[in-house]
C-alpha cells in the first residue's frame, strides 16, 4: 500500500516553505516535502524525500518516489535554487552561459515538475491546485533606487525565471481549466529574515520600505497564508492568478 498524502510541496524546508508545511500541519494534512535539506522538526504527518530539481533525471526520481507515496491534490513549489548562482546576473553582466544554467536550472525544471503533477491530475481526474512561487519581480522590474547606498545588484535571470513562472501559470491555468484543475502563482514582496544579510543593511530598509504603504516588510506567516487560500476550497473559483502579498509596494 502506498503512503497517502494530500500535498507536496517542493523546497518546503526553506523560510516560506516551513511556514507553509507548519500551517498545513495545523489543518491535519499530510504532507511531502521535497528538498535537497531536511531540518524540519519530525512530525508523523510530515514525510521528506531528498529531491534535487535541477537534476537531469527528475521525472525518473519523481517516479520512484510515487512508488511509494500516493499522488497529491495539491503541489506547492516554493523553491530557490543556489543563491550563488546569481552573483553577476545583472541585465549589462549576464552571460548566456549563466542565463541559460539558471532558466535550465530554475524556469525549465519548475515546469516540468509542474507539468508531472499535472498531468496525473488530468489523467486522474483530480480536481487538484497547483501553486507555484513567483516575486514581485515577475511582475515589475527591479526599482535600483531601493539598492542606492548598497552593494545588492539588480538580478535580470532572476526576474526572468518569476515573470516565467507567471506566464506559465497563465497558460496552464486555460489549458488545464477544463479538468477542473486550477493553477496559480504567489508574488511575494521582501520577507523579513534575520539570516538574509540584506536585513542588516539599513539603506535597504529605509529604500524598500519607503515603497511599502503598509510600512513593513512580510513575514513568512503573512506569505504561506497565500497558500492555504488557494490550496482549499475556498479559492474555488480562482486561477491563473499571480497573486501578489506585497504590503503595496507594486501600486506605485
Ligand atoms: N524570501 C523572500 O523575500 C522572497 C520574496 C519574493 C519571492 N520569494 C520566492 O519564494 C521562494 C522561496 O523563498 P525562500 O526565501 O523561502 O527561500 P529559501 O532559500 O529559504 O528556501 C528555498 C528552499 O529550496 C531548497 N532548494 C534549493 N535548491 C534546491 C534544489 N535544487 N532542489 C530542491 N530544493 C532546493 C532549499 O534547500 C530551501 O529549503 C523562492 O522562489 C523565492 O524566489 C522569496
């Protein structure tokens, strides 16, 4: 017998994720998180496979893994590949090279990750939701005023892989509709985090939250509510949205 679960949710042991699989949990769910680090506390309803989604192989190891859990109703990508890669990214400094590694890595896998969990659900007749993660920065483009007196660049490979998660999700939401399926993107705004190095940058806070008109930064727990809307019923009616959770900053 396989081991039933109802979500799966990839990059879920990172600053969003965790909240997400935390407020899952509290509605009883069962849950798989995928992710190249486990450091979630062990829970019986919580279940971890190590995942690499830049892999070359991912449909084969996804295979393997729904050999011994069920398919979910629900996935959740809330990935971030290595930060490293995007050192240099900017729209003079990029290089093919480095653009094409990181849609390769980042963009090309999320599709196809999404594209598997979708495709079962037709084939299934799941009426399941799928949601993805995007950024402001799949919305709008980098204001450089809020990098003024940092050493923090603009990222064009970045915004490149959030504006095609939006779009994809715009095309998967008219072609997947008729299954009942729905398919959506959060668009979150900064989110607060003591490890991010960013936060220790006083000019940033003072640039960034100029824009904001609710005055703060997020929290984990104002973005994965996000998640619980779209992932239930009551988001029934909604898809291909880019829901944006940015205090306001994209208004002016
Ligand atoms: N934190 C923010 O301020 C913010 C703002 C806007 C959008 N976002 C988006 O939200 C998402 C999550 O951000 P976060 O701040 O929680 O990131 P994070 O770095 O805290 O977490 C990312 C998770 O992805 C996992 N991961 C990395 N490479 C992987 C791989 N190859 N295969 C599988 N898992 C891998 C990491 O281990 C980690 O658990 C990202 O897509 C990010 O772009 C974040």
């Amino acid at each position: 017998m396989k081991q039933k679960i109802d979500l799966v949710i990839l990059g879920g042991s990172g600053l969003i994720g965790k909240e997400i699989i935390n407020k899952f949990l509290s509605l009883n769910k069962l849950i798989l998180n995928l992710d190249i680090k486990n450091n979630l506390k062990k829970n019986n309803n919580l279940f971890f496979k190590k995942f690499d989604m830049s892999a070359k192989n991912i449909k084969d190891h996804l295979n393997s893994i729904f050999r011994i859990y069920n398919y979910p109703k629900v996935f959740i990508d809330c990935s971030y590949i290595d930060k490293t890669l995007l050192k240099n990214t900017s729209v003079e400094k990029i290089s093919k090279d480095k653009l094409d590694l990181i849609l390769e890595k980042w963009l090309s896998s999320t599709v196809i990750i999404s594209n598997y969990f979708l495709s079962y659900m037709k084939k299934n007749k799941i009426e399941g939701n799928v949601i993805l993660t995007s950024s402001i920065y799949g919305l709008v483009a980098q204001d450089y005023n809020v990098y003024k007196g940092t050493k923090i660049t603009n990222s064009i490979a970045y915004t490149l892989v959030k504006s095609g998660i939006n779009n994809f999700v715009k095309n998967a939401a008219v072609n997947y509709g008729k299954f009942g399926i729905k398919v959506n993107s959060v668009c979150p705004g900064g989110v607060y985090s003591l490890k991010d190095r960013n936060f220790k940058n006083k000019n940033f806070i003072e640039n960034y939250l100029s824009k904001v008109p609710l005055k703060r930064f997020a929290t984990s727990k104002d973005i994965a509510n996000a998640y619980i809307f779209l992932g239930s019923d009551k988001s029934s009616y909604i898809t291909g949205v880019n829901l944006v959770i940015d205090g306001g900053y994209t208004l002016t």
